[in-house]
C-alpha cells in the first residue's frame, strides 16, 4: 500500500475499492468526480486488490441468466485441445454465460509424482447485467481445472464457498506425502455493487481425488469487520500464497506453507500496516498453525506509517518457495525505502527475501534482493486509476515470482517487470493529479518511454547476496507479467505477455524462454484492447476514452468501435508457470483471443457489447 507523509488523513480502503471495484457503469454524459489525492493514488496501487465482487439476485432489467452460489459450485463441464499448442481450458458453455464471462489470474501446479496430473485455478466470474440501470453484479468463486492427461482434456469446475459471495486469488498445490491436492483463496463478503467488502478471510480447499471434488473450505487467516471501507481496527488478508515441501528428503518434508499479506485499518478505515503473515500445515491442510508476523526489519525499511524503528511492515505480494533441502524462502514486495525514490512519495518497490531453515519457526532478517522502478511516476495510468502498461489500459503491477534450483538449494532466482530506468520527467507530487487528463492519463508524462521489460537477479549463495539486475530479453514493445520455475535439470524458464509490436500495439502474445534460448510464442495473438467484458467505456463517458489504446477506426464485424472505448482494464494481475518431474513446462495465462458477445447492452450503440473473451489458456512444452 503506498501512501503519502505530507497527507494528515491517511488512506480509506472504501475510496480505494470505489476506483479499483468493476462493479457499476457510468452513462455517457455523467460528470464523474474525481477527487484524486496523493493518498487515493496510494489506495491504487497497493489496496487489496478486489475487484468485481457482489451477489447476484433476480432484479427488475436483469441480463445474463438467474443462478445461484450453491448451483455455480455444482457446475461441471469440460474442454479438450492440443497443449502442443494451446488449450482453451475454459470450457465457454452457454450455461451461466460461461460462453462470455472472464477467467483470470490463472495459476497452475504439477504433482511431483505424475507430471501429466495438472491443477490450474483462476477468479472465474458470473456476471448478471440490469441494462435499465447499468448496474453490473457478480459471484467470482475460484475456478478449478484438472486433468489427467497432460492437459489434452480438463474438468472445469468450482472451489466451494465457505463463506460470502466473492473467492478468487487461487493458489493450487500439491501434497506428494498426504496424497492431496489443496486450493488456497481470499474469501469475503461484498454488497451489491457497494464499495466495502468485509471478512477478507484466507481459507484451503483440499481434494482427495485429484482434484475432481473439493471440500468445504478450511478458514486459515481470519478477516475482521470492513477491511475495504470505513471500519476501525479492521483486518483484510490479501494475497495469498501457497506451496509445499514435495522433497521426501527434507526434515519438513509434506508441510504446506501459506503465506498472505494483513492489511490493519486505524480509524475510519485508514490504512495502518500490512506485514506478510505465515502459518503451515502438517496433516494435508486439514489443520493449521496459529498464523503470525513473519516480514521483519531492516535498516532500508525507513518510511513508517504506524511501526517502530525499522519494521519492514508494509508489504504485499509474498511467495513461499521450498529448496531441495527444506529451506523455506519467502519473496515479498516493500515500499519503504525511502532513498530509492527518485521523487517524494514515490513508493517504489523494494523486493525482499526472508529464509527460514527450521520449517518456518523462525526467520533471518530480510534481505533487498533488488530495488524496482514501478513507483507512482513511473508509469501512465489508466481510465480506472490504476497504473498501466504503455500503449494499453491493462491494469499492470511489476511483481513476479521466485525460483528454487532443484539441483541447488542455494541457486535462487527472481523474476518481475518494470520500466528499467526512472521517468525523467518526473516531479515532485506529479501523480497527485492521476489519473491525469483525459484522454492521455499520464500526469507524470512517463509517455513512450515507460518501456516494460522482464528482468531477474540471482543468488547463489542461499539469498544472502544477489546479482545486480539482467534483462531477459528486450523486445521493441513492452513485456509483463512474467512467471518463472525450474525444470528437473535446473534450467530456468520464463513465460510473460508480450507486446507484439512496439507500442502503442494493439495484441500481444504469451511467450516463453527456456534457458539461453530466445523466447516464443505459446498460443494465438491476444487481443487486449477489444474486450467484452472490463471495457474502458463502462466507467468514463465519450470525451474520456483513453487515446492510446485500441485499433484506429476498427470497425470490422461483429466488434464495434473499438476505439478506445472497448480497451480491456483487467484481466488479472499476474499469469503462470510450473515445470514437471519429467522436464515439461506447462504455462498458463489469461487469453484474448475469442470474440463473444454478452447480454450487457452498450449504451453507446444500443446494441449487445461484444469483444474479445479473457480464458483460461494452457500451453505444454
């Protein structure tokens, strides 16, 4: 969460959820307030990032379909395909409007002991539409995906609810000595369309069938009162992540650790801290240590919100990872550091590296494996208010992941996005006014040269120094949401979306780079800027339509003006990457490349929105 020391009032999560929720169109010619301040700014860029969440009940005008929580968790389909190429996992059924609705933040894992046994998770949503209103309401469980044959064919299916109306956040895993697949997911409760969301709980779903069926939900980190909104004293975990120790050598060996980040409210809803938080499991997630504060301080954690000296508190983003030998190392994103931003209240990213060797008891201090330039200046934002990546309006955050050698259980690497260099054209409380002016929404002109690039350091010496920076590849257009593991033999793979051309592009594609090799292409042209559902002309009217972004004067059919109006704004915040026993790589990421048409009328022309899908995409190499 990234705030300012010259505000008094510090941060609301309601305002933050208020820009960053997709829950309500704005008609064209409405005068939208825009109230931007340095805190709001910060709201942005590191609030729990929920999006899209409500319940949805039969109403006067509604569109899309009348279903209920308990019948989404029972639905069950299926969808085939060549991983040499690309899989749509997706099924795309009529039922529910599966034909036209989202999945995104596709994450994905391989049991050790069958590397053709594959479980993906993704925010899969079910969307009602009242077209007299405008009004948008949803259901997004966590989705499922599981095959058995090296991802020729899956089941597409849903996590249970324990508790709420909004999951998401999947992490799946496998537990190689309890023989069980386990679902980590955010659970809260939401209202309709409304800005606060409260409980903000962390839960586990295990499976003993491989995946097929799901149990009820285990809560493990527990939400209090209106973390998105104007509580006191509310709690909100955001965030998660899960992995297990798979090693049959290692003295942990079946414990699961799930790590998340918990975001404290002060008065009225103001933002207090938000420190990475563990707990582990023993026994195949059906039970769970008491969780507790994990992050703790270093002398570059200057910047102090609420905390004493140096504590290392305000964080987001955390990945637990698992060496050959047991060790437990723990990635998480910083925004402390002071001297490393180029303006004041800049907030640009630090990422930090915490390892335990006693299965997670207890922690050596944090080390910066290396300083970011993703900070409020660095990059244009787009008509939401969120930073975003040049030539689009996907909402873009620099995060990546880390990666164990299997053959080394010193050999760690990690990987992220950002611009490489600072904006010079940045100035003191420049981002104050973002998103900017229509239709630019760039007040730090970061511009053209706000390049994306995929970069990684490495250590060998079990995180305690790291290398400087090394760009995996540069191509022309910019390049983003990178994941990253290691094969069997410990060669490093990388997969991320890339532009196609250089910006401004109009499609990307998801590549993939193995070792020393260039990178690939994995599947079809996506289509970013031609959306059918997260489209930029839901929440601005005509004047404000972004500039860049879309295909001038596309008009071919059945898509309609794609012009700016029709840029996608989200479609999830990261992709993923797991490698099998047997040295394949099998990579997943949020695909654009199927054009749908929704119930939700276009009240530009009248006639049904229609674009480009976001599905489940998998590729096997």
């Amino acid at each position: 969460m990234r705030r300012s020391k010259r505000t008094s009032t510090r941060i609301l999560f309601a305002l933050a959820i208020m820009l960053m929720l997709l829950a309500v169109s704005t008609l064209p010619g409405v005068a939208r307030d825009r109230p931007f301040s340095t805190s709001k700014l910060i709201a942005m860029k590191w609030a729990p990032l929920r999006h899209d969440v409500g319940i949805s009940k039969a109403s006067a005008g509604m569109t899309g379909g009348q279903f209920s929580k308990v019948q989404i968790e029972r639905f069950r389909c299926e969808s085939a395909g060549n991983p040499a190429t690309a899989v749509d996992m997706s099924c795309n059924t009529t039922r529910y409007g599966q034909d036209w609705a989202p999945d995104n933040e596709i994450a994905i894992a391989v049991d050790p002991e069958d590397p053709d046994h594959l479980v993906a998770g993704s925010n899969d949503y079910y969307y009602r539409f009242n077209n007299s209103t405008g009004a948008r309401q949803a259901i997004v469980p966590t989705g499922f995906f599981t095959s058995f044959d090296g991802g020729a064919s899956w089941i597409d299916g849903q996590i249970p609810m324990r508790s709420g109306n909004g999951a998401g956040d999947p992490s799946p895993a496998f537990d190689r000595k309890h023989d069980v697949a386990i679902m980590a997911q955010l659970e809260n409760v939401a209202g309709l369309g409304g800005p606060n969301v409260s409980q903000g709980d962390v839960s586990v779903s295990r499976s003993t069938d491989g995946g097929v069926n799901w149990s009820e939900p285990i809560a493990v980190m527990h939400g209090t009162g209106s973390g998105i909104g104007p509580a006191n004293r509310a709690v909100f975990f955001d965030k998660e992540w899960l992995t297990v120790d798979n090693n049959p050598a290692s003295p942990f060996y079946g414990r699961a650790y799930l790590t998340s980040s918990r975001f404290l409210n002060t008065l009225h809803g103001a933002y207090a801290e938000s420190p990475i938080w563990l707990s582990y499991s023993d026994d195949g997630g059906k039970t769970w240590t008491k969780p507790r504060e994990i992050s703790g301080s270093h002398p570059s954690c200057t910047f102090q919100e609420t905390g004493d000296g140096n504590d290392c508190d305000e964080d987001q983003d955390s990945i637990p990872e698992v060496a050959p030998n047991g060790d437990l190392y723990i990635h998480f994103m910083n925004n402390q550091n002071e001297d490393e931003w180029e303006v004041a209240s800049d907030f640009d990213s630090q990422i930090m590296v915490i390892k335990s060797t006693d299965g997670g008891d207890t922690f050596g201090d944090p080390v910066p494996a290396v300083q970011l330039e993703d900070g409020l200046s660095d990059m244009p934002y787009s008509v939401i208010g969120r930073q975003t990546v040049w030539g689009h309006q996907i909402r873009w955050s620099s995060w990546g992941n880390i990666s164990v050698n299997p053959t080394n259980p010193n050999d760690i690497t990690i990987v992220w996005s950002d611009r490489g260099t600072p904006n010079p054209n940045a100035t003191p409380g420049c981002f104050d006014d973002a998103p900017g002016s229509a239709p630019d929404y760039d007040p730090c002109k970061a511009g053209p040269g706000s390049d994306l690039d995929v970069y990684m350091v490495r250590s060998l010496d079990g995180g305690t120094t790291w290398s400087p920076r090394e760009t995996l590849e540069h191509q022309p257009g910019p390049a983003w949401f990178p994941w990253s593991d290691h094969t069997s033999d410990g060669t490093l793979a990388v997969a991320w979306d890339q532009d196609t051309t250089e910006a401004p592009a109009d499609t990307f594609e998801h590549v993939l780079k193995v070792g020393a090799n260039d990178s690939v292409s994995l599947g079809p042209v996506e289509h970013p800027d031609v959306s059918v559902t997260h489209w930029a002309g839901q929440y601005v009217p005509q004047p404000d339509w972004p500039a860049i972004c879309g295909p001038a004067g596309y008009t071919d059919p059945p898509v309609t003006n794609a012009e700016g109006k029709d840029c996608n704004v989200f479609h999830g915040d990261y992709t993923g990457l797991a490698t099998g026993s047997d040295g394949s790589i099998n990579v997943v990421w949020t695909g654009l490349n199927r054009l749908a048409v929704s119930p939700q009328v276009d009240f530009y022309t009248g006639d049904r929105h229609d674009g480009y899908a976001q599905d489940a995409m998998f590729a096997k190499r």
